[in-house]
C-alpha cells in the first residue's frame, strides 16, 4: 500500500511544522526520509512514536550546508519538503552565520539534490515574512503572492529573519527557472497549534506570553494566525496537486490581541494574561484565496488556541 504514494523527504524533521507534516504524510501512506542532525537525540523522539513510523520511517543524519548527507536523504525519493529553516526567538548576534547562510545555502543544497535525484517536485516551506515586508504596496490593498518582501528595507530594519527567507525563496525561484525542477513554495503566517516535539519552538513563543507574563500593556496587534495542522495539509495539497505553482500564502484568521486575550480567558480564566491593551493600526492584510482555490481548507479559528493550551500543558510548559 504504502508503495503506492513512492518516498519523499522531508527536511528539518525535529521541527514544529515537520513533526505533523510527517505525521500526517505517514497516515496518507506515504515513505519518509526524514532529515535530523542527530537521529539519537531525545528531541526526535516523538517521529517514531507516530503511525507507521515503524515501517514507513527513515532518519538521515543530514546537516542541511553539507551537500553530500542533504544528497543521501533525497536519493529515491520522488518529492521534497524542505522545511528546515533557523527561526531566531530572541536577537542574533551573527545574522549572517546564524540564521541567513543556514536559509539560503541551505536551500540550495536542497533543490541541486532534488535536481539531481531527479524528483518530480519540490515543495519549500517559505514564509509570509518573505512577502508583507514591503513598504512600497500599495496601502489598504490586500496583499497576494506577487507581493515580495523589499530585501534591503529587511536590512535596513534588521529582520533577519525577513531577509533570510525573501533571499531564500527568490534563490529558488531562480534556481527552479535556471534547472527546470518544478517547484512550489508555501508562505505560512504565525503558526500556532499543539505541538508533537519536546521542545519549544519560536512561533509558540508569543502564545505563552499571553498566558504566563502577565504584562502591565502589551500592543494590541492584529494577529494573522495559522493552525500548524492545516499548514501541513497545504504543504502536502500543494505537493499532490498537478496544478499547483508558484507561490501560495498561508494564513486562516486575523485576530486582534485583545479578542485573542479574551476567548482564551473565557475558557482558561487562571492565567496570567496582559492587563491592559495599547491600539496600533494594523495596515497589512494578506489573502490565501489563492491556496483556497486549489481546495484547501482551515478548522475554526477557537480550535487552534485551545488544543495548543492543552499541548502546551500536557508537554509541562503550562500548569
């Protein structure tokens, strides 16, 4: 059965959004290669408790700047996911090293091995920081994939972060249109929702200060949320579907801190929320009609939150 579906890597497999990427390429019958830096390490531990992990699921030592082991996890696989990417949570003191070299090399470590293994498609995980920072869209006027992040005002500004994935992303494109590799790039918004690894990952970061900081005034920021589990049914969508192409944004509801603050309180009364909330005004507005279109879909905005507070507290990071 599992034949049927052919093997597929994906890369960076310790991650937040790999984790229930595999977990659900597994329940879909799919082979694995799974690329993490140290297979025996505690943090991976959860991959093979998934089902059909036993059978289906392979680990590879890869370290995604050493061309040859990113080689040896692609060999035979008929698709890529390459999610691996440096998500700094606090600021980096090396930019450079730390987080744009891993993205961009990375990258195109990734794509020359799909291209010489010959696979049928590649899907990389790229962000919606590679498309809202650009100061020169029009103002008011939703934001769609041919919305690109301004390279040197992410500079200018210091979002490394930003500027990592725009250069990234736009390497690949002009990799894919150099090589002819089919390839399709999906840019998530803040992705939240219960977490499968034992560690904590950035994009998880800003929940849990809602819940335990307790802050005197916090911005009352307008929110683009996005459930980790509809992130990978998109990953795989966009993978499956023949028509797919080019880039699609990712993103399921926009939420105002405050609304946020106050449904959590409604079902989680105990915790430690802001106490007061300072307006800004939120100009950016990002639209998935694109991703839509190709079928996908997204759970109510409530569910996310809530199973990501029940994971956050079975995992210890809660009381």
């Amino acid at each position: 059965m599992a034949a049927e579906k052919g093997i597929v890597c994906v890369t960076g497999a310790g991650g937040f959004v790999a984790s229930w990427l595999i977990k659900h390429l597994l329940s879909k019958n799919y082979v694995v290669h799974a690329t993490v830096r140290q297979p025996g390490d505690p943090k991976y531990a959860h991959l093979s408790t998934f089902e059909k992990a036993s059978e289906n699921l392979r680990l590879f030592t890869a370290d995604i700047l050493d061309y040859s082991s990113v080689q040896s996890a692609v060999e035979g696989c008929i698709g890529v996911f390459h999610v691996a990417s440096p998500v700094p949570s606090t600021t980096v003191a090396n930019p450079e090293e730390e987080v744009i070299e891993p993205a961009v090399s990375g990258t195109c470590n990734v794509l020359k091995a799909s291209l010489e293994s010959k696979v049928k498609r590649v899907v990389f995980v790229s962000s919606a920081s590679a498309v809202v920072m650009n100061p020169t869209w029009p103002k008011d006027q939703v934001m769609d994939e041919n919305c690109w992040s301004d390279k040197e005002y992410c500079r200018a500004t210091k979002n490394w972060y930003c500027y990592a994935k725009t250069e990234a992303e736009s390497e690949a494109w002009e990799f894919a249109k150099r090589s002819g590799l089919d390839l399709v790039t999906v840019c998530p918004t803040l992705v939240w929702g219960p977490i499968l690894q034992p560690t904590l990952n950035a994009s998880t970061l800003p929940l849990l200060r809602l819940l335990k900081e307790g802050l005197e005034t916090v911005e009352n920021k307008l929110r683009m949320i996005v459930d980790v589990r509809d992130v990978a049914e998109a990953l795989i969508l966009t993978y499956e579907k023949p028509e797919a192409e080019g880039r699609y944004i990712c993103t399921a509801h926009e939420v105002k801190t405050k609304s946020l603050v106050e449904m959590l309180k409604s079902i989680y009364p105990n915790y430690n929320y802001p106490k007061n909330f300072t307006e800004v005004h939120d100009q950016i507005r990002l639209s998935s009609e694109k991703l839509r279109r190709l079928g996908w879909s997204c759970r109510p905005l409530k569910e996310t939150p809530v199973d990501s507070v029940e994971s956050y507290r079975k995992a210890g990071f809660l009381d």
